[in-house]
C-alpha cells in the first residue's frame, strides 16, 4: 500500500511539471535571414501568379507562414517587396551567368553556352518571365527606383564585349558588333516563344512544348545568334 501511494504521488507530481511546463511559453527561434528569403520567396509566387496588382500581401504572408507585420518590418510595403523581388530576380540569372566564365571560352563556344544558358533559364523559372512581363505592363515603373540591376547588367555586357571582341580579333565576327543587340536577339528569341507558346501551339496544330521541340528551339537560338554575328 505505501509503496502503491509513493507511486501515485510521483505520478501526481510528473502530471503538474508537465501542466506547468505547457504553460510556460516556447521559446522562438529566430532567423531574420531564414525569415527574409521565406516572405521573398512567397512574394514571388504571389506577383508572378497575379501580378502586382492582383497580388494581396495577406496571401504573401500566408504562404510565408507569418504576418504582415514581418513583411512590412522587412520590405517596408508593397512596392518594396515588389522591387525586392524583381532585384532577386535578376540577380539569380545574373549571379548563374558568372559561373558561365565567358572570358576563359572560345568566343563561338562562349556564345552558344550565354545563348543555351539563357534558353535554359527561361524553362526552368518561369516566375522570371511572368515578373518581366507584368513589370512591362507597368512601363518599367518600379524597376526604375532600383540602384541594384543596372549594375547587375553591367557586368554581363562587359563580358559579352569581350568574347565579340576575341571573336572579331580572331577574324570568325564581325567588326563592331552591338553586345546589347547580340542578348536581346537571345533573350528575345526565348522570351517569345515561352510567351506565345500555347497559342502558337494552337495555331499551328504543333506541340511547342514537347521535350523534343523545346530542345530544337535552344538550337536554333544559337544558330541564330551566330549566324548573326558570323562574318
């Protein structure tokens, strides 16, 4: 019986702990860098699924799993976070392109690596086209206040002047070649076809999207882009 009462009374005793430690309050861990990248990354599915204006900073914050506080403590407002995304946007092609290491490539080599690459791209972020097309639709209103992409950019046209410039020295392109006419010829190759590509797939009874002609297309990008600047 002692023994049996001796147990009760530690059991009684284990039950109020566990009450008391439930009512205490857990502690937070907290990760500002973990918690910026996570309201980002909800941002960027928001404005590319809906665009800036259709896109609500409550749903941006249910996605991130946090509250509008957070993002306005972070990114100040809407149009803060809008640019935030569209700066880490650009950054994620800009930073891959560096790893490209034009300078140490073959000219013509180098520009079909830039012109698969950017191809490439497109395919596998999506949100990337839907942002620029949306920031288009607002004449480039917000991209406008950003310190950070001009510089981005900077660094990729002196890169690709440098591989037209090698090429024209070993006598394969032209003199003179604009570096800014030779990216846009990529990206607006790509930039369409994606854009288009369920309508045109329509019109032309031919599925654009199949492995098969998404590849064919990456080709003829580099075909063109060379074929441009060949002399």
């Amino acid at each position: 019986m002692a023994a049996r009462a001796r147990q009760q009374t530690e059991n009684k005793a284990q039950m109020d702990a566990d009450k008391g430690a439930e009512k205490r309050p857990k502690k937070v861990s907290r990760n500002p860098q973990r918690t910026h990248a996570t309201i980002l990354d909800a941002a960027t599915e928001e404005f590319a699924a809906h665009g800036f204006g259709g896109a609500r900073v409550d749903a941006i914050a249910a996605r991130a799993q946090t509250n509008k506080r957070m993002l306005y403590h972070y990114f100040g407002d809407k149009e803060g976070l809008y640019l935030a995304v569209l700066e880490a946007t650009y950054a994620t092609i800009r930073n891959a392109e560096k790893q490209l290491d034009l300078a140490r490539r073959h000219p013509e080599e180098g520009m079909r690596e830039l012109a698969l690459f950017t191809w490439r791209h497109f395919l596998a972020h999506p949100e990337f086209l839907s942002l620029l097309a949306t920031e288009n639709l607002h004449q480039a209103h917000y991209l406008r206040r950003s310190e950070k992409v001009s510089v981005m950019h900077s660094h990729l046209i002196d890169e690709l002047s440098d591989v037209l410039r090698r090429g024209e020295a070993l006598g394969i392109f032209r003199p003179a070649v604009d570096p800014i006419s030779v990216y846009l010829t990529i990206a607006a190759l790509g930039f369409f076809y994606l854009s288009n590509r369920h309508t045109l797939s329509t019109i032309f009874a031919r599925k654009l999207t199949a492995p098969d002609a998404l590849n064919a297309w990456g080709e003829h990008i580099v075909a063109v882009t060379l074929a441009s600047i060949r002399v």
